[in-house]
C-alpha cells in the first residue's frame, strides 16, 4: 500500500426524511443561492421541503443547470453570486448541479483571471465560498468528495478539476426523493458508480486489501440491488443501498494508497464533449476495451474481481460478466449504438489527446494510438 493522507470534511446525512435539517445546517445571517436543474424538484416535493426548511433564511434562486454543467451556465450564476453578496451554495438535486456549485463556488474567489482556468491550466483554488447538498440522484460521489467536471459549449470541452476547498459542508441524502427519478437516469447512476470503484480498483496489486474488500463490497452491492431498484423504484432498501453505495464509491476512502487508473473517465468525457452521451454511457462503452487492450497488466485484478463479485474465472470472463451485468441494466455497450461513426470519434478524441500531450492509465501508458484501437473495437 502506498503512502497517502485521508481526508473527508463532508457531514453525511442519511436516510427519510432528513431534509428539514436543512434549517441547522444552512447558515441564517448571510444571502444563500439555491442552485437547482431542470426542474425536478418542483414535481417530486423537494423543493417543498428545502423552502419550508429555510423559512427563515435570505434564500436567492438559480435553476437550469443540466446534466454536464456547462461553464457558461455557471458563469451565469456567478452573476448572480456577485450581485446578491451570496455567501453560503446550496445545491439542490444530481451531481451535475453540485459539481456545478463546486465550480461556481470556486470561481467566485478566483482571482487569478478567467475561472476557466481551473480546469484547462490546474490553476490552484486557493479558497472558495462554502456548500451544502441536498442530493436527489446517486450517482457521481460528488456529495462526499472535491471532485467536479465541467462542460464548455463552446469549445467542446469536458474537463475536471479538484480540490479541498469544495468539499461540501454537508450532504442530505434522502433516498426517498430518488423514488421518482427516471429508469435511464437509475441506469446510469448504477454504472457510473461501478465504473468509479473500478477505475480505483482494477489496476494492479498494492498490497491493500483493505480496500480491495471494501471496492469488492461496494460492487457486489451494486450488482445485486442494480435490478432490483431499477424494477422497484420504492423499493426503500435497495434505494438506499445503492444511494449509499455510489457515496461510497467516490468517497475516496477506497482509492486511498492505491493505484488508480480513470483512463475510461477520459476518454468517455471527450465522447460526451463532442456527441453528448450521457457520462455513464460513455463509461460503458469504453470500459471494456480499456480493460481489453490494457489484460495483460491488469490480468492479476480483473481475475480477482471476477473470482470475487462475479463467481467466475480468469479475466476475459470478467469482462464479459461486466458487460453483462451492463446490459443487464438496459444499457447500450457500442459507439454505433449511438450513432457514432467509430473513426470520426478516433479523429476528434486522439486530437484532443496529441494536443495536449495526453498519456492516460495507471502506468500512463495509453498513447493516442492506443485509445484509437480502443475506440475502433468499441465501434
């Protein structure tokens, strides 16, 4: 295991009901801006609840945030942040909107020129206005972490940045207000947490078999509820085990002292960037052909992980189990099942890469090339 610091400020508030502790969380002598979606919230009650919660509270508004939080959306909000003195975030629904009021959050104490910065230079946060969450939809982990991916319209570009400064305050995790949620959007929250366990875990050995059991565990989890909740919506306890579960997956108490990987993640954010697949579409599509062209150096994990979540032997059998278990869920495992055109995404996303010098995996040696032969076996 390697040498490493675990840190994770996030108060995690679980189960129904949970949400009128907004009032003790949320700060009552300063502008507070709820930052919403598309609107969900009005139609499954949330938003009944946040309100009647923060009552008492100096509380603006900004909704429109979509799925793959857009900078200009963001810097849109920023406006606002600076007209209104706001000082508390409060993101109310999906990762999406969270990794938003990360970004928003950040950009609103950078003072080192275009916030874009943050995410095409790595530009340092040096400190950020402080956020809590109300999550309605499992998926990203951004509830208990300082992760966040943005999206830039105008330039196709799809980029992540990090930091302790956007650490939520708190997290409110109700699995109640995810009962409504649509089958696609179940789907994806399941696969994108798998895929987040498996990029921390299916790498080499580290000698840390602690997280090895708990990955393990999160997984099995993951596959045995997956169906269920997809066929069950109110099914309260496999809601809750997956909502729990996808926290877990990005927690980052499992990546701790291990190597990591997160090649998928990046060249699933240039087919999001330029196609608009959903994140976890992305992921399902290139996962396998990673773990395919990268079986060699990754043969010891995949191996265990099939032993071990799935029953089965070596790892090809793996990797099929996985794209099973995918399909399991409804979810379309092929470039073409999109209508993407297998050598036009290798042209725009190898570009991408050249141009920045890119080499991904956990032994950074993924080339261009290579992400363009993992491309044409997903066509």
């Amino acid at each position: 295991m390697q040498n490493f610091v675990f840190q994770n400020p996030t108060r995690i508030v679980f189960g129904q009901g949970t949400i009128p502790q907004l009032r003790n969380l949320v700060p009552t002598d300063v502008p507070v801006l709820l930052l919403f979606g598309g609107g969900s919230i009005h139609q499954n009650g949330v938003y009944e609840q946040v309100s009647g919660s923060l009552a008492k509270h100096q509380i603006h508004e900004f909704g429109g945030i979509t799925p793959n939080p857009l900078y200009e959306t963001c810097m849109e909000a920023l406006e606002v942040v600076r007209r209104e003195k706001i000082e508390f975030l409060l993101s109310v629904g999906g990762g999406s909107v969270l990794d938003a009021a990360k970004f928003i959050a950040a950009a609103a104490c950078f003072e080192d020129g275009d916030p874009w910065r943050i995410l095409s230079d790595g530009a340092k946060v040096h400190d950020a206005l402080p956020l809590g969450a109300v999550l309605t939809l499992p998926a990203t982990g951004s509830e208990a972490n300082g992760n966040s991916v943005i999206s830039r319209k105008s330039t196709q570009e799809k980029l992540p940045f990090s930091s302790e400064k956007v650490y939520p305050v708190f997290s409110i995790l109700d699995p109640k207000t995810t009962f409504t949620l649509p089958p696609k959007q179940v789907r994806n929250g399941v696969i994108d947490a798998f895929v987040h366990v498996v990029e921390q875990y299916a790498t080499y050995d580290t000698q840390a078999p602690v997280q090895d059991r708990f990955a393990e565990g999160v997984l099995q989890t993951l596959v045995e509820v997956g169906k269920v909740t997809l066929k069950e919506p109110e099914n309260y306890q496999a809601r809750a085990a997956f909502m729990w579960s996808a926290t877990m997956a990005l927690h980052g108490l499992i990546g701790a002292g291990v190597a990591q990987d997160w090649s998928s993640h990046e060249i699933g954010h240039e087919l999001t960037a330029f196609y608009g697949v959903d994140h976890a579409e992305s992921l399902a599509v290139v996962l396998p052909g990673v773990w395919q062209a990268q079986l060699e150096t990754k043969r010891a994990k995949l191996t265990q992980m099939g032993d071990r979540v799935f029953g089965v032997r070596g790892p090809e059998a793996a990797i099929a189990a996985t794209e099973a278990f995918f399909a399991s869920l409804e979810m379309p495992l092929r470039l073409g099942e999109y209508g993407i055109d297998a050598e036009d995404a290798v042209a725009k996303v190898t570009t991408r890469f050249e141009q920045r010098g890119s080499r991904l995996g956990e032994r950074r040696d993924l080339t261009p090339s290579r992400v363009a032969d993992i491309l044409r076996a997903r066509a």
